[in-house]
C-alpha cells in the first residue's frame, strides 16, 4: 500500500511537471523564468510611456486646477495636451504643457548654458517634472530654474535643445501638426 501510494505520488509529480513545461513554450521552464518584463504602452510621444503622461498631466491638474468656463465640471487630466517632449534626466521628465497658465503672447526667449529658448507665442513653457514618490503629488520646475538649483546639467540643457530646436512648432502638440 505504501509502495504504491509512493508510485502513485511520484507519477502525480511527473505528470505535473510533464504538463507545467509543455505549457510554458518550447523551452519549458527556462523561458517561464526568463521572462522579460512587458514593454511599458506608449504615450503620445516616442519615449514617454502612457502611464508616464497621464501622472505628469494630472499632477499639472493638480497643482493648477482648472474649472471648465461653459460648466462647473472639473477638467479631467486626459484633457491636459502635453505641447512637447524633451526628454528624461535622472528620472524627471522634460515637457512643455502651454494651456491653462495664461501669459503674455509676445516673443520671448531665455539662455541657458549658453543655448537660447525661444517661442513666437511667448515664453517657452518648458518644465522638468519631478515624480512624487509613493503617491505623493510631483512637482514641476521652470527650465531655468531646474538647472539652477543642478537638477540638469550643461549635457542635459544641449540635448533639450536640440530636441526642442528640430521642429520649429515644437510648441504644437502632435494631433495638430
């Protein structure tokens, strides 16, 4: 009875495995373990991930609320338009988000490290979003101020300039260019 309550463990085991193997793919338990992580799903521009942008868009939600003027509705943070993507330094994440702030609709510009900024349609609206952690809201700061305090450095400012700089409607967001 014990010799076949042992045989009949064993083969349950076998079988088991057997089946855990075959399900996995054609390299069995080698490739169930070897998996790579899914790829994060893209956000509207290449290089910031879905997830990525709708927290920047509701953290900007949050720390500039806004009331839609035809109701009393609150707007929704898939309604923010991110305007440009300039890159991710030390995970903090550069963008330009236009809408909302107001501003004066004159040229300006700015320098910084030796590269210029401008914008037709005003001061560019460039910040370095800086992730909360564990839930906590993020924080943006003004280009010239994140390099100021050394979140960026001369590196960084060149690749967000060229960035910036390779279309001259950087500012247009890309359902309307």
């Amino acid at each position: 009875m014990i010799k076949t309550t042992k045989f009949l463990l064993i083969l349950t085991v076998l079988a088991l495995l057997t089946v855990f193997c075959s399900c996995t793919n054609a390299n069995g338990l080698r490739a169930f373990f070897n998996k790579k992580p899914a790829e994060p799903e893209p956000g509207t521009f290449p290089g910031l991930d879905k997830v990525t942008e709708l927290r920047i868009k509701q953290d900007y939600l949050d720390l500039y609320p806004f009331k839609s003027k035809k109701n009393a509705e609150n707007i929704k943070a898939d309604m923010v338009v991110i305007d440009g993507y300039f890159g991710t330094f030390n995970g903090n994440v550069v963008v330009e988000i236009n809408w909302g702030r107001g501003g004066v609709a004159s040229p300006r510009s700015f320098t910084i490290a030796g590269y210029k900024f401008s914008d037709s349609h005003g001061e560019p609206k460039i910040d370095l979003w800086i992730p909360g952690e564990q839930g906590l809201i993020g924080i943006f700061c003004r280009l010239p101020k994140a390099y100021e305090l050394g979140f960026l450095t001369d590196e960084d400012i060149k690749n967000i300039h060229d960035s910036y700089s390779k279309d001259p409607y950087a500012w247009n967001p890309p359902r309307f260019r």
